[in-house]
C-alpha cells in the first residue's frame, strides 16, 4: 500500500533515516537505502509519481540516504527527485520501446560479456548499483538477482577474453562494478591484470555521485596496485546535475585521482533534469573543477517507459553548440548516440562546416564565436575537392561575403 505523507510527516522521516544512517560509512548507506514503495514516505508525492510508484514495471527504486538528501522533499522539479522517482509517463510502454534496444544479448558470446567492437569489450561485473536510476539503459538487467554474476560465470568471461587477443581494452559495467566487495573486485582486477593483452580497464560507475564514500582508502590501494605499467585504469563515472557535484563527491574523484586513474564523465541528457543549455554549462564547469572531464553526453535509449525522459534529438546537438567557446573543451562532452539494434555508438556535432565553394577553393564555416561565416582555403593541388558537400553559387551569394 502506497502510503500518503504530509510535509511534516516527510520531514520527520527523513530526519529519522539520516541521523540513524552512519553516513561515512558506505555499508550503513547501503542498508539503509529507500526502496520501492517506502519511497512516499520521504516525499510528498504528486498524483503522476504515485502512478509512476505504482505501475512501472520496474518497481526496483532505491537510493541511499546520501542521493536522497540531495532531494527535494516537496518540489516535483528538483532534477535529484526527479531521478529517482518515477512518473506516470514511465508507466506507458510504446511498441518502438525495446527493454534491450542495443541487441546486448543477442552480441553476447558467454554470459556478461557483450564483444561489439573489435577491441574492446562490455563486462557486467554484477547487478546492484548504489541507486537505480530512472534511465538505467540496463534496467532489464540491474537490480535483478537473475542476473547475478556468478564466480564461474566471470571466470567463463576471463576465459573468453584470454583467447581472444584482439581485446585490449575491458569495460567493465553493470550495475556497478564498486558495488562489488573489495575482495571480489581485487580478483577481478589480478585476473585482467593477468591478461598479457588487455592494457585497458575502465569502471563505469556512478558511485562517486550516489554513494561517495564508497571511494574508500582501501579501495583506491586495491585499484593502485593494478594501475601499473602493464595495464592502465580509467573510471567512467556518470553526473548528469550540478546538484550532484558535491564536496564529498570531489572528495572521492581526487582519492581516485591520486592513485593514477584519470576520471571521464558521462551525462545523459533527461528531459525536465539536464535538458538546458545553462544547467549543462554548469555542471560541466563544476566537473572541471573537480578535475573531472567530460567524456559523453548520451542520447536516452528506447527503453520502456522512456518518453518520460527522452528529448528530441536536437537537444543534444543544441546544447553542444552552446557550450563551444564558453568553457574548455575538455569541458564539452560528446553528444552519442548508441545506435538501436546493436550499431555501436556514434557522434552528432554541432553543423560548424557550411561546404566547399570550388570557385574559389574555399571552405566556409560558422564561428561558435562570432556566429558569423568565416572562409579558409583548400590546399593547392588537393585531391580531396570531392569529398566536401559543394556550396551552389546561390548559396554562396547569399552569405553576403
Ligand atoms: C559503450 C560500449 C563500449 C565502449 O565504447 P567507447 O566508445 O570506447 O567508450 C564498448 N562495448 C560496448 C558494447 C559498449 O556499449
Ligand atoms: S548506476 Fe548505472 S547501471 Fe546502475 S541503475 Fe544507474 S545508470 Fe543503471
């Protein structure tokens, strides 16, 4: 039974919940995680969340006190909140809604592998995550213990990649890779470490913005002691708000920074949370400041219940365009699309290359700057001149050059 809070109700819940959490202490965050239902006891819910609540599918919603208290208890906007619990647009599942729209499965050679590109490969390392979040591209499979990875499963997994010596590079994801027990990752990692030809590991993990502490000494001496020489470590992780970019969130990115693994960011662009230009400006910045650079700004998969977030395509492309000369580029991510059907992924660029006008040999564009046309030449005697989309005379009159 769902049940109805009042704001002091809420409040005095949620303070309950914070006091009796140990809050440096990840394992205390995890057993007192909000899950499922109980949900409504920590916010007053709108009549659209208590559908959400009540119909996904996936009713697997938890978060850590920590992610909570970054919530809003009343505001229905508050991108945090917003993440967390689900809405009625979620509970509706349209036909071009696929709960695996990249074909993982059917590109998996053993259980948990999924070997698209050449070198390098998805490993999903265990299904529980520190928060699920609304968006998870993955939610058929995290949260889930069907899908638990089994000792012998990852050892078949090991085996796989050890005979195929194309593979350089091991992505490991889930869930969350940090969500494993140090011990477990310890042998994940002696076992990749093992591997003369994988050189490359990464952990996609949201951990260092829903669960932070969970960045322990311990765990960066484990991670420090297979960031050698032989293989290099990368941590992927995903903020999608500058709400998220919080003191003891830098705190976790610079303990990993300080073993050697250099830290990306992958945002996904979520309708009503991240999906303008300014908010994304802004987390970017904030990210930089906590060393962080930006790596991918995902288009939402067309999972099910995704037109609660999904934007129109444009957005991405917009925001992208925006932030080009107003912040670094290691501040501006990538805008990726994750082609449906097992495509891989490609990238959309902001149109700054207006064409080639043969006349003249010359190459017009549009500065993110000065927003005007700017002109540069092909060299003499290129043997490229086909390559480029041809501007027609009228168009070329029309820049007014
Ligand atoms: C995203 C992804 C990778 C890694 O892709 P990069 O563009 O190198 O970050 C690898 N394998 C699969 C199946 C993926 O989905
Ligand atoms: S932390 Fe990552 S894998 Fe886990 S639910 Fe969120 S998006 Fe999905």
């Amino acid at each position: 039974m769902l049940v109805q809070s009042s704001l002091s109700e809420v409040l005095k819940a949620r303070s309950e919940l914070f006091s009796r959490t140990n809050w440096t202490d990840p394992t205390s965050q995890l057993q007192n995680r909000v899950k499922g239902e109980d949900l409504s006891k920590y916010f007053v819910l709108t009549e659209s969340e208590e559908i959400g609540i009540r119909e996904t599918i996936r009713l697997h919603v938890s978060t850590t006190p920590y992610y909570l208290s970054l919530s809003d208890p009343i505001d229905p906007n508050c991108p945090i909140r917003r993440m967390i619990v689900p809405r009625s647009e979620e509970a509706v599942f349209s036909s071009e809604e696929s709960p695996d729209p990249l074909d993982e499965e059917r590109l998996s050679p053993v259980r948990g592998l999924t070997h698209m590109y050449p070198n390098r490969v998805l490993l999903f390392s265990n299904h529980s995550c520190s928060v699920y979040c609304r968006h998870c591209m993955r939610g058929r499979k995290v949260s889930s213990s069907d899908e638990r990875m089994e000792k012998s499963d990852l050892e078949n997994a090991f085996a796989y990649i050890r005979t195929h010596e194309e593979i350089e590079d091991v992505v490991i994801s889930g869930g969350d890779p940090l969500n494993l027990s140090d011990s477990r990752l310890e042998w994940i990692l002696s076992e990749l470490h093992s591997i003369p030809h994988v050189k490359i590991c990464r952990l996609g993990t949201r951990n260092p913005v829903t669960l932070p502490f969970r960045i322990t000494e311990a765990l960066c001496k484990i991670i420090e002691t297979y960031n050698d020489d032989k293989l290099s470590i990368f941590c992927n992780t995903q903020f999608n708000h500058p709400k998220e970019c919080t003191k003891e969130s830098k705190e976790a990115i610079l303990r990993l920074l300080k073993v050697g693994v250099s830290v990306g960011n992958q945002s996904v662009l979520l309708k009503g949370i991240n999906d303008e230009e300014e908010v994304m400006l802004t987390l970017h910045k904030k990210l930089l400041e906590m060393r962080v650079r930006a790596y991918y700004l995902y288009d939402p998969e067309l999972i099910p219940g995704s037109r609660g977030f999904r934007t129109p395509l444009a957005r991405g492309i917009e925001i992208v365009e925006y932030m080009r000369g107003k912040i670094g580029g290691m501040g501006i991510p990538q805008f990726v699309n994750d082609l449906p059907g097992g495509g891989g992924k490609i990238t959309i660029a902001p149109n700054w290359y207006l064409g080639y006008y043969p006349k003249t040999r010359q190459h017009a564009f549009r500065s993110a700057v000065t927003k005007k046309i700017h002109l540069s030449f092909e060299p003499v005697g290129s043997n490229k001149e086909s390559y480029y989309p041809t501007i027609s005379d009228s168009e070329w009159e029309k820049f007014g050059l």
